[in-house]
C-alpha cells in the first residue's frame, strides 16, 4: 500500500490532478462517497451524496474537490474500501494523496420511516474527526433527499443549532418559497441585541470565563445565525482550552471565509496558531496578509517577529 501511495502522488503531480491548500482563505475539502446504512440502497446514497456535494460550494466555506476529480483519483489507484479497515482510514490516505485539508464523510440510514444522515469533518493532518452532524427526517424518500442534504450541511458548519426546524413532514427544514436557497434560515434578533449579547459573551472571555463565553456565543448564533465577530470569539475561547487548537483554528477560518478582508479574524488565527500550535509557518501568510490589509495593526510587529519575520 505505501509504494503504491508513493508512486500515485508522483502520477498525479505529473498530470495535474493533484490539489494543495490554495492561496486564498478557505480550506479544501472533498465529499466521500456516502455509505448506504440499513433500509436504504447504494442508488439512494450515492444521489444523497451527489446532492449534498453540489449544495456544499454554495456556502463559501471551503474550496470543493470536484466529485470528477476523485473518481479519476480512485480509478488510477485502484483504490477499493475493502482494502482499509475503516472508512476513516480510507478517507485519510485519498485525503494524503489529493493533498486536501479535510474530507467529509457520511453514512445514510433508514429505520421504518426515519431516516438519518450522519456526516463528519476529518482533518487530514491529524487524523481526527472535528465536527459531526447527524440530521433526522421523518417521513419519505422524496422530502428526505430535498431538504436534508442542504441542513445537514447547515449544521456541519455552524453547529447543530443551524438548523432552527427539524426536517419533518410537519415542520419542513426549507418551505416552497425558499426551496433551492442555500442561506440559513433563523430566527430574526434584533442588531441591539445581538451587539449586547456578544458584549457579554466578550466580558464573560474576558474574565477568564471561557466555557461560559462558549455557551453565550453559541446560543447568539442559535438565535441569530454566525457572524465574523461570533466565530472569532469562540475561536479565541476554543484556544483557551486544553487539546482544542484544531477547533480553534476551524472556528478562525469559518470567521475568514466570511469575510476576506477580516482583519482581527487573521491576526487572531496567527495568535492561535503561534502561542497555542507552535506553528509559525501557518502564521507567517496570515500575518503578510495583515502588513498589506492594515500595516500598524496593533500587535503585528510582535507576531511578525514571533514568526520569523521582518516587521
């Protein structure tokens, strides 16, 4: 298995099939193919899958692998689930060769007239899982392969509170005037207020509160959806706890890829990645970043130095 993974990374940089974290902000990433579960069929996952697949770009947050290119990947290396013990193991050495950040994997079930979509976030790097969705509908096929695809998504990226209805034949995730609209749908706070609940959430930080700060920043985007300012201080929380750099720096991310130009989301992921990760080489591109958006951005002369680089 190793020579043949050696010899399928040379092939694929020799035709330009292999993928590297680009440039810009948001992370690569690719869908594997979704495993049918009890009661459901290889047909019905596999458009399950594709669904999801296309629905995913949609939200900006991570740069797609295109379903082609893993399927060309999956041809030339002969590569066959049988031969891994897990579907996780499976995923991390596509993910190694395609030279991806993460991979989603996912498994899709029925019981009766519940079915059930089981989707995670691996990072590649660490071989850990960083963030799992598990959305349920109760009712057919039809309505379950319309709306859930686009919610589990929804609750993959911004928490299992994205999803404000529980995809049901009685409380539908997307109503006929939304159908095919990829923006999360919550419930309306006003701007006064989600300003003073991130106040408190900020004070609470500040205070060496952080899971308390967690929590109130949590239930702000239950309320009221994610925003730059939301996911950088939950990131900067996440930092604050022991083993949790990589959700740290997922949160930061999820901060970037909302807004390009973010400033303080930039400088607050080279702090994570500087004092809690121990990894220059990732804060480095960041903090440039920042010499060209804002040169006398407080701080920045001390990170640039931290990570070996001319102020």
């Amino acid at each position: 298995m190793k020579t043949r993974f050696c010899w399928l990374q040379s092939f694929l940089l020799f035709c330009g099939l292999c993928l590297s974290i680009p440039a810009e902000d948001r992370p690569t990433c690719a869908v594997l193919n979704f495993e049918a579960g009890a009661g459901l069929s290889e047909e019905e996952a596999r458009f399950i899958h594709a669904r999801f697949s296309a629905l995913l770009p949609k939200f900006d947050q991570y740069d797609v692998v295109a379903e082609s290119r893993i399927q060309d990947l999956l041809k030339v290396a002969q590569f066959n689930r049988s031969d891994f013990t897990s579907t996780m193991d499976y995923a991390l050495e596509i993910g190694k060769v395609l030279q991806i950040r993460y991979m989603i994997i996912g498994t899709v079930g029925r019981i009766g007239d519940l079915y059930s979509l089981n989707t995670s976030v691996v990072d590649i790097e660490t071989g850990k899982i960083i963030d799992t969705a598990i959305t349920d509908h109760k009712g057919t096929i039809t309505d379950f392969a319309t709306r859930v695809p686009e919610q589990n998504i929804q609750e993959l990226l911004y928490g299992a509170a994205a999803g404000t209805r529980t995809a049901s034949t009685d409380a539908p995730a997307i109503d006929s005037g939304t159908a095919g609209n990829t923006t999360p749908v919550r419930p309306s706070t006003s701007v006064k207020d989600r300003r003073a609940a991130l106040q408190q959430a900020q004070a609470l930080y500040e205070a060496g509160l952080y899971k308390e700060s967690m929590d109130a920043v949590k239930q702000l985007m239950k309320e009221s959806g994610p925003s730059v300012e939301a996911h950088i201080l939950l990131g900067e929380a996440y930092a604050k706890q022991k083993g949790w750099y990589n959700l740290a720096v997922r949160e930061l991310e999820k901060a970037i890829a909302m807004d390009s130009t973010s400033v303080e989301a930039r400088m607050a992921l080279a702090r994570v990645h500087l004092e809690v990760g121990r990894r220059a080489d990732r804060a480095a591109p960041l903090l440039k970043q920042v010499q060209i958006l804002q040169p006398d951005q407080p701080d920045l002369d001390r990170l640039m130095r931290a990570a070996n680089l001319s102020p």
